[in-house]
C-alpha cells in the first residue's frame, strides 16, 4: 500500500487488521490538521516524532533483522510530502513486516504508539462504527454525491466510475428534456428518467459505500423527491429523517448542519436502548463491567455486546483462552505512554470481534461504568 491510496477504514478493514502479521507490529495514531499549510508543516513533522519513538521500541524488543524492514515501510511513507497536503482530522497507521496500512480518519484521535506482536485497534473501532458517523446522499434530478459525516466533518466520498449524473446512468435512454434538465436549463422533469435514474442511484450506493461502511444514510432531496426515492428504495441503512432541502442551495457547512439535526436523534435512541438493554442485562446476571468477569465470558464465547471507553487504557494482557488478565488491577489506568505495554482494553475488543461480538467505543461521560469496560453476556 501507498500513501497515496490512504483511505477511510471499513469493518473489512478491522478484520484485516485482526489477521495474524509477522511481528514487530506498529500501530501509530495522530491527530492531524484538515487545513493547509498546518497539515504540511506540522503533521510531519509529529509523525516523524512518533516514528523516532517507534524505531527506539523496536530496538529495544526485537532483533535489527526484524526493525529495519518495518522502519523502511514508515519512513517511506512519511516521507510522502503530497500525502501532508490534504489531511483529515486524523491519521492511523499500522505498518508490520508484510503489511502497511493508512487510513485518514474523519474523527481526532488522541495521540499513541504501540509497538507489540499485533495491531491496537481500540481508537480505530472509534472510527469506523455507528457512533456519531453518518453517510449523506445529496441527490437531484441531476446528479448524487455521496458524503461521510459527524457532527463536525462532510467529506466527499469517492465512488470511483459509478455513474452519479442523470447523463451517465441513463446514456441513450435519457430524453430530450431530462437531458436539458441535466445541463441546468428548464425544468422538463421526466417520471421515467427519475425512477430510472433514482434506482441507478439507490443501486450503486448500496453496492459501493453502505454494504461496506454499514452507516446510516440520509438522504437531502427536495421533498418531492425524497418521497420518489424513498418508494424505490433497497437500501436498508436509509433512515427515515432527512434534509429535505436542495443539497446544491447549501454550502458544506450548511449542509453538514443540517445532516447532522437530521441524524442526531437517531443515534441518541441508539445509544439509549443500548444503555437501557446493559442495565438490564446487568440486573439479570447477564451483564457486568468487571474486567475479570468480562475476560472469564470471552473464553466462553458468551460477550455479545461490549462497551468500552474511548481514551482510556488498562496496562495489561488478557489471555482469551483461560479467560484471565495479567499486569493490572480492575479498571487501574496507565499514566505512562510506553509503546510496549500492552491494553486490556484493546485486547478485549478483540477477542470480542473475533467472537462475534458487537464493540462500541464511547466517550467516558457516555460509559454506564468506571472500570473502562461494560458488556452485555449472551447468556
């Protein structure tokens, strides 16, 4: 992989991650700027920072035959200066002997390096699940632009060749007044061309961004055709509420805010029926925030949901065989940034994702514990 082809991470990504790599394994997360000349002039040189602290762990825990051939992958793409000049609001990298992989991220991340036989992925399940992450179809009779979203960001989404103008889903079968229609003149709305056209839409949107990313996707139509699309639509990530509003009247800025009081309630009753079904669960003997209890039921494969709390780390390992953790007391947080020393957290997550579980990172005002974990047992 190429600095050039960074991207934003899938759940297809998450399970690549979570495949065995051939050690040392460098995960490395950065908060990053969005704007030019700040993105090129400072995000280098902090990544230069972290990879000097890197290559001093790597030293320290394996042989140079095993360093160097990491080190060249990070240095070559650090080195990428066009990479700097457009960031997002984050970066993680994950470079091992036979991998490297990029991913800017929409969402800050706090800044940490970990240097271990395999991947930290905490911060980055953050990043890429349901919680407070959102896609954006901007549709006219025209044209679609797919976006991804927070409270904060709208990002365009690159669908690459997919036909997303009314000319080129529909070519030969488009009419006379579609097309003018299409080039800005008139308004000589086809029903044929639209239903056409808004199936071609719902189609390739499905196909190439929400059966990866799993987002809920809002839909900013005119009224009149928020009803035509929602008729026809396949798209189960299609919520109810939408921006019902011509995208192309709206700036970025206008049309983020107004995605974003579109979604926000549904998240919010998200987040509440989960919290709702732990306490539940919790009261019934199905639920528990203790680590040891936690670690105990990933050896019985019986965590199917887990909560955990976003900058939080717990120095220690978990052995998801005999269901114990080693280095740490319950819920204890690390004041130290020692790249080598391992998370409980991360560790429970992972076995959690390797199990079938659900993993949900949350912010600590939004953790119904103090330990950093919470989760919801199958049985």
């Amino acid at each position: 992989m190429t600095a050039a082809s960074a991207m934003r991470p899938t759940g297809a990504d998450l399970r690549a991650l979570l495949a065995p790599h051939q050690p040392p394994c460098v995960s490395l997360y950065e908060p990053t700027h969005r704007s030019y000349p700040a993105s090129r002039q400072e995000d280098p040189i902090r990544y230069r920072s972290l990879l000097h602290r890197a290559e001093k762990s790597l030293r320290e825990s394996y042989p140079a035959r095993l360093v160097r051939p990491v080190l060249d992958k990070l240095e070559r793409f650090g080195a990428d200066s066009g990479f700097w000049i457009e960031a997002a609001a984050g970066l993680a990298v994950f470079g091992s002997a036979d991998d490297l992989k990029v991913f800017k991220l929409q969402q800050s991340v706090p800044e940490l390096l970990s240097v271990a036989d395999r991947f930290q992925i905490k911060p980055l399940i953050r990043s890429i699940q349901c919680d407070g992450r959102y896609q954006l179809l901007a549709l006219t009779l025209a044209e679609a632009t797919l976006y991804e979203g927070t409270r904060d960001s709208l990002d365009a989404v690159d669908l690459g060749d997919a036909p997303t103008t009314v000319a080129a889903a529909l070519g030969a079968e488009l009419t006379q007044s579609s097309a003018k229609v299409g080039h800005g003149h008139g308004s000589g709305e086809q029903p044929l061309d639209r239903e056409r056209f808004f199936r071609a839409i719902d189609r390739e949107i499905l196909e190439r961004a929400s059966k990866a990313s799993r987002l809920p996707l809002v839909l900013a139509a005119l009224p009149e055709h928020q009803a035509h699309f929602r008729a026809l639509s396949h798209n189960p990530f299609l919520v109810a509420s939408g921006v019902e509003l011509n995208p192309l009247a709206l700036s970025r800025a206008e049309l983020r805010d107004a995605a974003w009081r579109a979604i926000e309630a549904y998240f919010e009753e998200g987040l509440r029926a989960l919290l709702d079904a732990y306490g539940e669960a919790r009261g019934h003997g199905r639920g528990s925030d203790r680590l040891e209890d936690i670690a105990a039921a990933m050896a019985q494969s019986r965590v199917g949901t887990l909560l955990l709390e976003a900058d939080r780390r717990v120095p220690g390992s978990v052995d998801t065989t005999l269901g114990t953790i080693h280095g740490s007391k319950d819920g204890q947080s690390d004041g130290g940034s020692d790249p080598r020393v391992s998370d409980v957290l991360d560790d429970l997550a992972e076995a959690a994702l390797r199990t079938g579980g659900e993993v949900m990172v949350l912010q600590t005002a939004r953790m119904p514990s103090k330990t950093g974990a919470a989760a919801i047992f199958r049985y």
